[in-house]
C-alpha cells in the first residue's frame, strides 16, 4: 500500500546493514529480503560516520539491488550529522535511492524539513524521480503524533514502529527489543498493542505501508515467528530484520498463505458471478459476502502478484 502518488512496493522484510561495511552491504544486497536499508545511525559510532557516507553512496550506486528497495536511514534531525546525510549521499547516489529511512520522527515539521531539503537537492541535480520517506515512530510524541506525521509530506511510503527507543522514551521495561519477556507476562494484554494499532490505523488513513519494528535475537527464529504473526495479524505490512537469517520467516508470515489465496480467489470469483448474473446478495458456503470481504481478497491476490 502507498499514497496517491507513491510507487506501490512490496516489503515484506527490510533488512538494515551498518553503512560502514562494504562487506555486509554486499551480502545484504544479495539477501532474498525486499528491501535494505544501509544504517547510518545507530549501526555506525559517532566518530565513524562521516566516512561511512562515501560507503553507503557507492553501494547504492554500483551494486546490483536486483529490483530490492533501496533505502538508507540517516541520524537523528537533533544530531549534528543529519543534514550531512542527505546532502551528501543524495547528491552522490540520488538516482539510485528509493527512500530515506528518518529515525526519531516526533512531529510532522521533521518530515517537512526532509522534504524541503530533499526538494532542493532534487533540483540542483535535475533528478525527475522524488526520493520517498520511511518515518520511524519511536517515541512518546512520535506516537502521539503519528497521525499528523502520517499526512506531512506526499514523499511518505511508509511508517515504521522503533520498539526499543519507543520503550525508553516510555519508561517500559525491556528484557530484548522486539521480544515478549517476563514483562508481557505481567501486563494483563498485549502491552505494545496500542502504539502498534496507531501507527497501522495513521498509516492506513495517508495510504502508507505499516513496518513492524526487529527482534534482537536474531537466532530464536521461533520468537520471530511468533511476535511476527502478531504484528500481521494487527495489520502490518512487514517487518525490520536484523540478520539474513530472519528474512525467509518474515517473508513467508507477511505473505498470504495458500489458504488464503484460495479463500480470496473464491470470494471474487462469487463476486464477480454475482455481478454478471444481476444478484445483490452474494454468498460462499453459506457465508454472506460483503464488499469488505472482496477488498480484503482483492488485497491479498495483489500481495501475491507483486
């Protein structure tokens, strides 16, 4: 899912990479994930960062993606390297960058300075395809302000749930990002479920994709699995892995399973003979078919084509 004027893109798993490591970034791009997203952030120490820019631009422009969405994530709007970020990667790689992952995003003026930025460069380069935003809701006000954040700029494709920064701005103890521990055993509920509902529902009304945030341990791969299947079953898109070995359960969890592709098929093969043969009332097995189940089938049958 987009916006009205973002391009529709399949990401089921995005995986992030220290933009510092050509290495990895050679391996990530290799990965079976649809997207990769070279970090400049947190993966790369303070004092390492600028020279990680020239790394990240090379990779963007000379490797093969083979169709992945390339993405790179700049540092904090608060810190002293962000401005850097765009200006420098951008004017050296733009035609090859897809997104802009903004992390810390607490209120739409920070998506309007990227925008306004990014509109600049766009322009002194003559590039005639605008660079889209990932915005990362993070924090308390993020949160609170997610809806406002959702609508801030039509480069937006996405939303995308930061866990572990979201729990220290919230004061919520934390065994491991992205895991249920002990401390969810204590909440009578499922103790991330609000933020994560909000960010789908301020997503879904802009026509943005919905990205759950990574799971830390990268080895328990049944873990991932499960806080995956929620995260789908609330309405995500995707999910941010951590290491290659997380992509293959992220992509099998986010796309329709058999079951449902034939349920789907099904649903608009009654549909649509209902429409021919002239009936208002359409059912399957007895079940009454109305035109929120058509679109949800509709959906899943375009996740498979894609």
């Amino acid at each position: 899912m987009s916006g009205p004027n973002a391009p529709a893109r399949l990401e089921r798993s995005m995986l992030s990479v220290p933009g510092a490591s050509a290495k990895m970034i050679e391996k990530a791009v290799a990965s079976a994930a649809d997207a990769v997203m070279l970090d400049l952030e947190d993966a790369v120490p303070a004092a390492g960062k600028p020279a990680a820019r020239p790394i990240v631009a090379h990779a963007l422009r000379s490797l093969d993606w083979g169709g992945k969405i390339r993405l790179f994530r700049i540092n904090a709007l608060d810190t002293v390297w962000a401005y850097r970020d765009l200006i420098e990667v951008v004017e050296a790689a733009g035609p090859s960058i897809d997104a802009i992952m903004v992390p810390k995003v607490g209120r739409p003026e920070d998506i309007a300075f990227v925008d306004i930025l990014l509109t600049q460069i766009e322009g002194a380069l003559g590039l005639n395809r605008r660079i889209g935003i990932e915005a990362q809701i993070e924090s308390a006000s993020g949160l609170l302000n997610a809806e406002r954040i959702a609508f801030a700029s039509p480069r937006l494709e996405a939303l995308v749930f930061g866990p572990g920064d979201y729990a220290a701005s919230m004061r919520m103890p934390l065994d491991a990002i992205g895991a249920l521990d002990e401390w969810d055993e204590a909440y009578p509920g499922h103790r991330w479920h609000y933020a994560m509902q909000r960010i789908v529902a301020a997503a879904r009304a802009a026509g943005l994709r919905a990205q759950d945030g990574p799971l830390a341990d990268y080895k328990d791969l049944d873990g991932l699995r499960r806080v995956a299947r929620i995260a789908r079953a609330i309405g995500f898109d995707g999910k941010w892995c951590i290491h290659p070995a997380q992509i293959a359960v992220v992509n099998e969890v986010f796309s329709p399973t058999p079951h449902e592709l034939v349920w789907a098929r099904r649903v608009v093969d009654a549909y649509e003979a209902a429409v021919r043969e002239g009936r208002g009332v359409v059912t399957l097995d007895g079940t009454m078919i109305d035109m929120a189940s058509v679109r949800m089938a509709q959906a899943a049958l375009n996740r498979e084509r894609r």
